[in-house]
C-alpha cells in the first residue's frame, strides 16, 4: 500500500488488521468497526468478497502487478493497488465523480487481502498482462 494513496488514518488501519490478523487469524471487532466507519458501506461487501476469496494477484515476469476481483454481479474488475484505481462503474460515480467514498468494495478487498495474506495468485506472461490491460481499455471504449 502507497501511503500517498489513502489517508493516514486509513493506512494506519490497514496496518493494525494486517498485525492482528498475523497474530491471531482474526480482525478484531473493534478493527471492524472502524473499517465501517472509515469505510461505510463499501466495508461489508468487501470483507465478503475477501472471505470468498474473489481477489487474484496477477503477475508478469518483469514484476509488474495487478489485481482482478470478481465482483459480485460475477463481473471481473481489475484493481491497481498502486495508483488506486479499479475499473468498476461505482469507483467512477462515487469515488472520481461525486468524492463520496475513499474507494469502491473492490479496491478495498484487494487491501485487505493483502492484509490477511488472502490473495489468489496468477503467474502471466508480460503478452497476457497486456491483453488484460487492452481489454479494459476496450470496454472503456
């Protein structure tokens, strides 16, 4: 996580669910509630797409990473924790358009299943990530 992408509080929070998760295979309730309250509604159905187990990190050789979550509409959305963005229509609306949330349930789930180290993994060629990159590109358009 890019401190420079989230607010500190934020960071901070990600942080302390990441140590206690390491410690004890849970988050705490009061690590919950201010996932919720930092969060709002994008908490809840982010921690059901982490228990589902929906984010994958893809891969290339040259290191370059990216994140796909399958949504709950069974759609794929692709997530740069780097810069981050994802490509689904709620991080556009609420998060770019009206600045309501910090980041869409996506975007978040790939955060916390870098916390609780519940990432799926997926190796790709550098052609493969590109065509995953040119895809998105292509439903944009």
């Amino acid at each position: 996580m890019d401190s420079s992408t989230l607010p500190a509080v934020a960071e901070e929070l990600l942080r302390e669910i990441k140590k206690a998760f390491q410690e004890s295979s849970h988050v705490p309730d009061d690590l919950l509630l201010g996932l919720k309250f930092i969060f709002g509604p994008s908490a809840v159905p982010a921690l059901d797409l982490v228990d589902q187990r929906s984010v994958t990190r893809v891969i290339a050789p040259s290191g370059r990473t990216l994140y796909q979550v399958l949504g709950s509409s069974g759609k794929l959305y692709t997530c740069y924790s780097s810069c981050h963005f994802c490509t689904c229509p709620a991080f556009g609306f609420s998060v770019l358009q009206k600045s309501e949330s910090l980041l869409c349930k996506h975007i978040l789930a790939v955060y916390l299943s870098q916390a609780m180290g519940a990432c799926q993994e997926l190796s790709v060629s550098e052609e493969q990530l590109t065509n995953i990159l040119l895809a998105e590109e292509e439903d944009e358009g």
